[in-house]
C-alpha cells in the first residue's frame, strides 16, 4: 500500500531529477528526510516564533540530510529503502514518551516514514559539532558529495540566533534518549578519528 500524501511532505515515490547539481538519488531519500525532520522539531519543538520555527526546521533539516546520506550512501541503498520503507517512528515516540494514542491516519501515513536510526544519528550531529564536522567531511566520499560544506553551514557553525532558536533540538541531555539509540553504528560508520589516531 503506498503512503498518503499528507503534512505537506513528499511522499510520492517516483525520483525526479536533482536540482543541486549533485545525483538525482538524493530525490528518493526526500520522503525521509522530511518525515525525520518532521518528527525532531515535533519532539524538540523551537523556542520561539516563525523565526525561530524556521531556523530550528533548517537545522534539524541539515543533520537529517547529512545522517540519511551517511546511512544510505548509494542508489541501491536509497532503492531499497525506498521498497522497504525505513521502519517509522514507534519506538522514538516510545523512547520520548509520546503520545500514540487516537492518531489519524494521515497523521501515521507521515510518521511511517521516519527513520529511528537517522533520527538518532541527526541527535548525535546536532550536540557533537566535531561529529558534525566529521560526518559533512565523510560524505565528500560517497555518490551524495555536495562539493562544499558551506550547504550544512547552520548545522556545523550555527550563531548564537540558531542555537536559541534550536535550545532544545541541540541540548546534549534532552536529546540523549534518542542520539543513544544508534550513536555506536554512527561512530562505527565514521570509522576511527585521523585526529585522534595521530
């Protein structure tokens, strides 16, 4: 059964053709991307107004987009989760004590397509800048290569307005349930720190 269209999020699953000048796979992950996105600043909310809802959503966007290419590097990764589907929110909305009760169906068409594990790895970016840093520099490798990391500026060098607007989303406490889910398979997916092993 193929998921609703709902929340305002992509869940058409046709690709269509990248507009960044980076592969046209990128398109395939949207669906995820955006429901992850989605399901962080619901469970992290900003601190503030538009603003600071706009500035939140950027940031968690970015951390989202860099852990969904770490976690699906290659067409075939971003195909097959695609068939599959990447498993939903149930045990993070377990994990952050929400409410599942009386949900309506767009409400969980949307949530189906959260990803736990780049939810968690996200978490991890967001309260780790060196992680960040080493996560945005790990992806020149893969077939998602941005060619600069000036496209995740307000994940890896925020001011002072994006971190208040992001207080909660960035708190190394408030998020640990989540970013402790799967922060070992990030570490394991990074490999070793060079600067650390020097």
């Amino acid at each position: 059964m193929s998921p609703r269209r709902g929340s305002g999020l992509p869940f058409a699953q046709s690709p269509v053709p990248s507009t960044s000048g980076g592969p046209a796979v990128q398109a395939d992950l949207s669906p995820v991307i955006a429901a992850t996105t989605q399901w962080l600043t619901r469970a992290y909310p900003p601190a503030g107004g538009a603003l600071a809802a706009a500035l939140c959503e950027v940031q968690a966007r970015q951390a989202v987009t860099v852990a969904a290419w770490l976690r699906y590097p290659t067409a075939m990764d971003v195909a097959l989760v695609g068939m599959a589907g990447p498993g939903g929110s149930d045990r993070l909305d377990w994990v952050t004590g929400a409410d599942a009760t009386d949900r309506d169906a767009e409400d969980r068409a949307w949530r189906s397509w959260v990803d736990e594990v780049v939810a968690s790895w996200a978490a991890c970016l967001l309260t780790d800048p060196e992680l960040a840093g080493r996560a945005v520099a790990d992806l020149a490798r893969g077939e998602h290569a941005t060619g600069s990391p000036a496209v995740f500026r307000r994940l890896l060098a925020p001011d002072a307005t994006d971190r208040s607007a992001a207080a909660l989303l960035r708190h190394p406490d408030l998020v640990a349930s989540v970013a402790g889910l799967h922060r070992g398979a990030l570490l394991d997916r990074l490999g070793p720190d060079e600067a650390l092993a020097a």
